[in-house]
C-alpha cells in the first residue's frame, strides 16, 4: 500500500509519537549517512513491509510533512505506534527482522476474539496497517486483509483510545473527531483503491457496510447522494420523453428500469430497504416505469397494435422496484387490467377478422330501437343482417359464443316487433282482409327468423311465438306451413303423379281395339285365302305397332315432362332457406 510504503514516518524511520527534537536528530542522522553512503543504523523503516529508497531530498520532504499536525495525522493513521511496550516492541522487533507473521502473531494474540482495550488498542491499530500493506502487496487487493485491515482500524478509530494516540501523534492544539478522522482513513483506502485498479467500489462498499462507526452515514453519503441525483434526472428525462411519445414508453420504461437497477442495487446496499431515502427513490423509479406502462397501455388499447405482454412486462418491473404501500398500491390495481387484456387478446383478434359487419350489426340494431313496430321493419332488419351474420360465421365459427349472441340479438329484435305489431292489429279488431295479409306476412316473417342460430333459450322463446303466430292463422284460415313445407308437399304430390305415370299406358283403348280387330281377323272367313288373311294380319299388327309406339313416345314425354316438375321442386327445397 503505497500510503503505508512511502509513508513521512517510514522515510524517517521513526514511530507515530516521535517528538520534534526525536525527528530532527533522525533527520540529521539519516543524512550524515547518507552522505558518508552507509547503510542507516537500525531504525524503524521496517524494511521488509517492502522497498524503500532514501535520499536527502525524500528525507528532507517527508520531515516537513511531519511539522503541521493535520499532516502528521493522515501519516500516523498508516503507521505504527508504541501503545504498550509489552506487545509492541516485540513485533517491532521482529518486522526489523524481517519476520512479518511473527508479528502479525503478537499482535493479533491480543486481538482475536477480544474487545478493544487500553492495553491492547495499539495493537488493534497495528495489526490493521500490516493487514493494509499486505492487502495490496504486488497490485493485487486481497478481500481479506483489506477488510481486516478496515475492520480493525475502525473499531480503534471509534474507541475512546483515539484520544489518547491524537494527543501522541499531535500537539494539544490539534482538534479533530472520531467522525474526521474515521473519514480521512477512509477516504484515502478509497485513493488506493482507485490506485490499484484491482478492486470496484462495489466491493470497496461492501466491506464499509458491514462496519459500525460513527462517520458511516457522512462516509456514504456521497455514494448515496450522486446515484439519488443520477436517478432522479433519468426519471426526469424519461416522463419528459414518454409524454411527448407515448408509442414509445415502453422502450423508455425498459431504458429506465436497467440504467437505474445498478444504481439502486448500489444505493439499498448502502443504506437498507427500510431507509426513508431508498424507499422514496425507489417509488420514484417504480412510479415512472408504472407510468411507461399506463401510457403505453392507454396509447394503443383501442388500436390493433399488442402492447399488453410489455406493459405487464413493466408493472412486475416496478413491483420489483417499490417498497411504499402507495405505489404499490397504483401497481396492484393497474396489473390485473393489464392481464385481462391479455387474456383477451384471441378475442379481440377474433374481432378484428369481423370488424366491419360487427359495427355494421351494431349500428342496425342501434338504428331499429327507434323504428316503427311494423312486419315490414321486423323483416328488413334481418334481411340486411343475415349476409353479414354469415360472413361472421364463416370468420369465426357457427358454434362461436360471440357469434351465437349476435345472431340471437339480431332475432331476438325481429321478433319482438314482429310480436308487437301483430299484437297492435289484432287490437284494433282491423278487417279480415288486413289482419290475413299482416298474418300471413308475420308468418313469413318468423319462417325466416328460424333460419337463424341462437341460443337455446330464444330458441324456446321464438318456437312459443311462432306457434301463437300460427294458432291465429289456424283461427282465420290461413295455411301455417312455411314455403319450404308447402314445396315438400308439392313434391309429394309431384312424385304420385310421376309413379301414376309410370304404370300408366297412353292410348291404351285403341291399342286394345286394335287388338280386338287383330284377333277377329285371325278367325276364320269363308272364301278368303290364306294370302289375303296374312296381308290382314300383317297389316293389323303394323297398325297395333304404331300405336304402341305412339303410346310409348307420349309415356317417354309425359315422364320427361313429371320428372322435370320433381326435380324443379327439389330444387326449389334445396335453395328454400325456410
């Protein structure tokens, strides 16, 4: 440790606690042999703490930084003094010769699992310097020692034995505190330490954490302080950024969250979770991130943009950060509104594929609050809806809840003015002619609502009323078939006229006369020949033929003719959608 190496007391060769006069002799000394080029006589420089050049102008320059006490006191801080003659002066001893752990071993048989005392202060302090040197022995920082060697300087520094070793190593006009004097021991640990490149200040911080002393929180209040304002400009920065580009705040929010992380990792290091500054930069940060997840959330929710798994994203990032109940609070009510819209990001996306016939519906039906109860309306409202109903259905399923309600909101308004306007009419006892002409409209009417999907109670509720629908046409003798049943019964019909045509023979009274003639012919006649009764024959029955055949084409077009009838009526049931 070079503040122990090239210390003024160590260049002297003297101990802390040396008197003026003590310090000019040396001086003087250390210089004859110098320039008589000797090799000085025993003193206490301790060679083997590691390499010492001296010359006249090192001696000189470090006797003068022993003449003001404010000097002498930041060199005797890394130094040795003689507190108790029984301890110290054997392992000044042994560091003359060379022999460090023999030292260390005398010094630290009075330390180790003891309370500091008078008798054993100095030892405390002394041990800590040789911990401190070989802590940065060859520009390596071993975790160990240095923290010996703070551990142990700290707990003299905080005894009441600090009075004592001021009153040696300084004049009586010297005034200082535990707290001043705990601060410029550590301050200058923090000097080699940037020195030695070897070790962070995380680390550094670490080590003077677990300490007690008084001058702890003056100590660490630059190390708080610089990230608090470091903190407290990037959040600044971000609330100015996210409010002029909402589209943004969550790569503002993420920016946010990892910049400041190490800096407040740094900060509840230092000073607890339970210190009211963490707590209130804590929230500060939670509070921000929070806001870069509303106003993102806020930007695009009514947009087909999915910004919900981000905003999430950021809410459990300031719950990781918060430690007031207040924001937490703000966190804890804006979280579940986030998740629910995630979890309805397929029904949305469904949405999204039917948009256009949705709002189309919607406004329909929007619009027929206000319309006149009439048959006509009734059926005008379903006729427009159904194509885009379909085009719903095609989209996202026939067996889509979504899909089902729709539909059945778009019945379930047909049919109630339909019932309404039928109800109308027959209050006003209208004429028969009216009333048949509104029934028999009302009927076709409610054919068609049964072509819709819907829900299994408006199914029950819509047969109820198709059902009263028909009982008043029973009543005013009007048929209740749908068109779709009138053209089944049509094909029934249809289909006994075809197989009647089937075993029906055409012409069949003058085939049977020809026949008749044809078996008189055969029978015998006086005076004909056998050739004339064979041309007779022959002649019949080419006449019995043509009528058969005559018979037979008629049967093929009279076929021809019913089976298209069958067929047009298939069809027509086919396309009939009621």
């Amino acid at each position: 440790m070079l503040t122990i190496l090239n210390n003024p007391y160590r260049t002297v060769g003297l101990l802390v606690g040396a008197t003026a006069r003590e310090q000019e002799r040396q001086t003087k000394r250390l210089k004859q042999f110098m320039e008589a080029e000797q090799e000085p006589e025993d003193d206490f420089s301790f060679p083997a703490l590691g390499k010492i050049v001296r010359t006249a102008e090192s001696v000189t320059d470090a006797a003068s930084k022993l003449n003001l006490d404010g000097d002498k006191m930041n060199a005797a801080l890394f130094w040795f003094y003689n507190g108790n003659s029984i301890t110290d002066e054997p392992a000044f001893d042994a560091l003359k010769d060379g022999l460090i752990k023999e030292a260390a071993q005398i010094w630290g048989k009075h330390v180790e699992n003891k309370e500091i005392a008078k008798k054993n202060a100095s030892a405390f302090f002394n041990w800590s310097t040789l911990f401190l040197n070989s802590a940065f022995s060859k520009n390596l920082v071993v975790d160990g020692h240095l923290e010996k060697g703070i551990s142990l300087k700290l707990k003299f520094l905080e005894s009441d034995f600090i009075k004592d070793f001021k009153e040696l190593a300084t004049y009586e006009t010297y005034k200082t505190t535990k707290k001043e004097l705990q601060v410029i021991f550590l301050n200058q640990i923090l000097v080699e330490i940037e020195k030695s490149n070897k070790i962070n200040i995380d680390q550094f911080l670490k080590i003077i954490i677990k300490q007690v002393f008084s001058a702890k929180e003056d100590f660490l209040k630059d190390f708080v302080e610089k990230p608090i304002a470091q903190i407290e400009k990037l959040i600044e920065e971000t609330r100015k950024k996210q409010n002029a580009n909402p589209a943004k705040a969550g790569d503002y929010g993420n920016e946010l969250y990892n910049n400041i992380e190490p800096l407040l990792t740094s900060i509840v290091s230092i000073l607890g979770k339970t210190n009211i500054k963490v707590i209130s930069v804590s929230d500060k940060v939670a509070n921000e991130v929070l806001q870069c997840s509303i106003n993102l959330f806020n930007h695009f929710h009514e947009t087909g943009t999915e910004v919900g798994e981000i905003a999430l994203d950021l809410n459990k990032k300031a719950k990781i950060i918060v430690l007031g109940s207040v924001v937490k609070e703000r966190i804890n009510e804006s979280t579940p509104i986030v998740e629910r819209y995630i979890r309805e990001r397929p029904e949305r996306e469904k949405l999204n594929k039917i948009k256009e016939e949705f709002e189309f519906i919607g406004n329909r039906l929007e619009n027929f609050q206000s319309s006149n109860d009439t048959v006509n309306n009734a059926n005008s409202l379903i006729t427009i809806c159904k194509p885009k109903l379909l085009k719903i259905k095609q989209a996202i399923g026939a067996s889509d809840d979504f899909y089902i309600n729709l539909s059945s909101s778009v019945v379930q308004n047909s049919q109630n003015m339909l019932v309404a306007a039928v109800n109308k009419k027959l209050e006003e006892h209208s004429a028969s002619a009216s009333l048949e002409s509104l029934i028999t409209e009302a009927l076709d009417v409610s054919f068609k609502l049964g072509t819709f999907d819907m829900n299994a109670a408006l199914k029950i509720h819509y047969q109820k009323n198709l059902d009263g629908i028909k009982s008043i046409a029973n009543q005013i003798g009007i048929s209740t078939l749908s068109p779709k049943e009138k053209l089944q019964n049509d094909l029934r019909r249809a289909e006994i006229n075809l197989k009647d045509t089937q075993n029906t023979t055409f012409f069949k009274s003058e085939i049977s006369n020809a026949k008749t003639e044809m078996d008189r012919i055969k029978e015998w006649q006086f005076l004909r020949s056998d050739s004339d009764r064979e041309k007779q024959i022959n002649a019949q029955q080419q006449k019995i033929t043509t009528i058969e055949r005559r018979s037979g084409t008629e049967k093929i077009s009279q076929l021809n003719n019913k089976q298209k009838i069958v067929n047009d009526i298939k069809l027509k049931i086919q396309n009939a959608e009621y």
